[in-house]
C-alpha cells in the first residue's frame, strides 16, 4: 500500500471547499501503474466541477483533476513499456489531484526529454482537446482559415500550435492587451481583442473570403451565433465548451446563469443542410472508452513534440497545497497558457 496526498472537492462551493486528506493507494492491477505526481495541469472545468456546474463529474466529495506528469513508482505485472523512475505524462478522468496516481498504461506516455514536469502536466489533456476538435472533427487542411476564442489560454494556445502545423490563417480572440501581444509573439497576425472590438465584424474585414473555415469554440452564447453566421460553406463550427456559463463570482449566479443556459443558440438540421455547414460538439470526459481515438490522438501529438512544433505554454505555477489560489487565478480571466500547480 502507498499513501498519497490528495486534493478533494469536499462538497460543490467557493475555493475554500478544496481539502487535502490523505488516501491509501492500493498495488496496481496488472495493465496499471502508479505515478508518483510532480505536477498538476489546471483546466477550467476543474473550476465548474467545484462549483457543481459539470454534468460528467461524479458527486462531491471526489477528486478533481485531467492531466498530470511525474516518475513512474510502481508498474503492474503485464506493463513492458514502462519502468520505475521514468519520467512520463498522463490524462486521467478525474482524480489527478494528487500526489500519488493510479492509471491504466494507455493513458500514459513517456515524457518528452525537453519537457519539464510542468510542462508535461499541462500537455495531455489540454493538446488532445485541440487535436480532438481540429483535427478528428474539423479535418483541419492545409491553409485553411481557422478562428481561435480563448486562444492565449491552455487549450487556445494548443490549438493555435496545431493550426501553426498546417500553416494556417489563424485568427486568435482573447480578453486583454497582455494576451493580444503574447499571441503576437506566437506568430498571430489577426489577433482580436473582444473587449474593444467586435470579432464577428473584424474577421468579416480580415479574412480573404469574409468568413472562416473552422472555428473553435469553447465561450459559447452570442459567440456560438456569430461564429454560425461567420463560416465559410463547409466551414466547422466545433463547440466544446461554455466559458460565458463561468460565474464571475465566487458562487453562481443561478438566474442569470438559467437565462444564459436557456438562450443558448439551436442549430436546426434543414438551416444545416440548406447553410451546407457544420456544428459539432464533444467533451473528452466522455470519450475514455474510445480507446483508440485518444491512443491515435496521442501518438501523432508526441510526434510533432519530437519534431519540435508543440510545446506547453506554461504561464503560472502554484504549489500542491495554493489549489484553491490556482483556480481563482484561473478563473480570473487572467492566466496565459496552463495553470499548474507542483508537487515537492
Ligand atoms: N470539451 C472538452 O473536452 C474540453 C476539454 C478541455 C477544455 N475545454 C473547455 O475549453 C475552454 C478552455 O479551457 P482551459 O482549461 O484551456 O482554460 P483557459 O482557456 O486557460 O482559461 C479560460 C479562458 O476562457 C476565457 N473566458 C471566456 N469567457 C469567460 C468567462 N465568462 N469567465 C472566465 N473566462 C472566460 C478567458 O480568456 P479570454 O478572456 O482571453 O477569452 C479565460 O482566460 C473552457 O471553456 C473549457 O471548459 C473543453
């Protein structure tokens, strides 16, 4: 039996209903291991799971958490490919908050030399969502046009590095001067900054054919509308998330939060087929059970990370124990890649 430390939503709430206890971690089955975690990678469901707000979560009190990098502790009998000490990465369905994990091999992915931990725990989960809406949904091509929200953050910047693989035209909102000019700096020449200008109105100036091939989405609301209206024929509108739902507050704004949920745009089959576009929508929680999808993902995103086109943007660290910190920075609107907590 190990010990490890966990990080536990105690009940739905505020930050403070983050609580550390310990948890004994029984020997691994034999396609399993044991991680020995050195850092976490934030996402922003975390934060909507903590609040209650996360359909796939189980009920409180369970352990948050999607991606983690750290040294292989332990390995079951049947695992060849790894052993103890290696440094490797992981996604995980919930639990990766904590100090000690337990996994299935398949999810796991040995650590590219270059990479820190931190770097490592910001990677699987966050590249897979872009891989997943780019490429397996939107059948990225070459060249195409491909409009990024929320693109200086984790999976925004992950997107934007695998559109930069097919050399795309990429157009890139955030919220802040600080993050128009990070994504200068990532090689962006149509950055938008939605609090000064309107993005439906500035593509349809910039953009060659006035619209856009593929658009990622994970605000949701009015920009899901004017993403639709902005697609080219053929265009892929791929929503993944619904960060206009995130209260700004501490605790939800149950109303306005019902208002906004109850007004969210409905995309009709004969407006589809008449508009020759398509809307497509995914949560990784969901997709464990397909196997290879997430193996076949994985592979490819290593390989151009051995090819040097990936690499983690991380913005901030916090230690294991400033959980609570690290989600409101994130939830902030602030950060600028992945939020990643340590572990000593
Ligand atoms: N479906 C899936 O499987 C899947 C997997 C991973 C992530 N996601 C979704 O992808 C999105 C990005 O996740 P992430 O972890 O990489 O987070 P992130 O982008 O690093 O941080 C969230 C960012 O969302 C933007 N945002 C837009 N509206 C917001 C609001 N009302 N409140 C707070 N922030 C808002 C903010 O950037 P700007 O203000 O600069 O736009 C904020 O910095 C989230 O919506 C998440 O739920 C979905």
């Amino acid at each position: 039996m190990h010990e490890a430390a966990v990080i536990e939503i105690s009940k739905f709430g505020p930050p403070e209903v983050l609580k550390i206890r310990k948890q004994s971690i029984a020997p691994p089955a034999p396609d399993e291991m044991i991680i020995r975690v050195r850092a976490i990678g934030l996402n922003f469901a975390d934060i909507f799971e903590r609040l209650g707000l996360y359909a796939a979560a189980p009920k409180a009190p369970f352990v948050p958490g999607f991606e983690v990098a750290g040294t292989v502790e332990e390995v079951g009998s049947s695992v060849e490919q790894f052993e103890r000490g290696q440094r490797v990465l992981a996604v995980t369905r919930f639990g990766g908050y904590q100090t000690l994990l337990k996994t299935q091999q398949s999810l796991v992915r040995a650590l590219p030399d270059d990479f820190t931990f931190e770097e490592g725990a910001g990677f699987a989960t966050t590249y897979l969502t872009a891989y997943h809406g780019l490429l397996n949904l939107a059948h990225l091509q070459h060249q195409e046009s491909v409009l990024i929200h929320a693109a200086a953050g984790g999976v925004g910047t992950a997107a934007v590095q695998i559109a930069q693989v097919f050399d795309a035209e990429i157009f890139a909102t955030c919220g802040s001067q600080e993050k128009t000019n990070f994504l200068k700096e990532m090689g962006i020449e149509h950055t938008i900054d939605y609090r000064k200008t309107d993005f439906e109105k500035e593509v349809r100036s910039r953009s060659d054919t006035g619209g856009i091939d593929i658009i990622m989405d994970s605000v949701g609301g009015e920009t899901f509308r004017k993403g639709y209206r902005l697609l080219n024929p053929m265009g892929r509108l791929i929503v993944f998330g619904l960060g206009d739902l995130m209260p700004s507050g501490r605790k939800p704004n149950w109303p306005k939060l019902a208002y906004k949920y109850l007004t969210l745009p409905r995309f009709g089959p004969a407006k589809l087929i008449g508009d020759n576009k398509t809307v497509a929508g995914f949560n990784l929680a969901y997709m464990f059970k397909f196997k290879s999808t997430f193996s076949d993902s994985m592979d490819q995103l290593m390989a151009w990370v051995r090819d040097g086109r990936l690499r983690t943007v991380v913005g901030r660290t916090f230690p294991f124990e400033q959980a609570a910190q690290a989600q409101t920075y994130l939830q902030s609107r602030q950060s600028i890649g992945k939020v990643v907590l340590t572990v000593d």
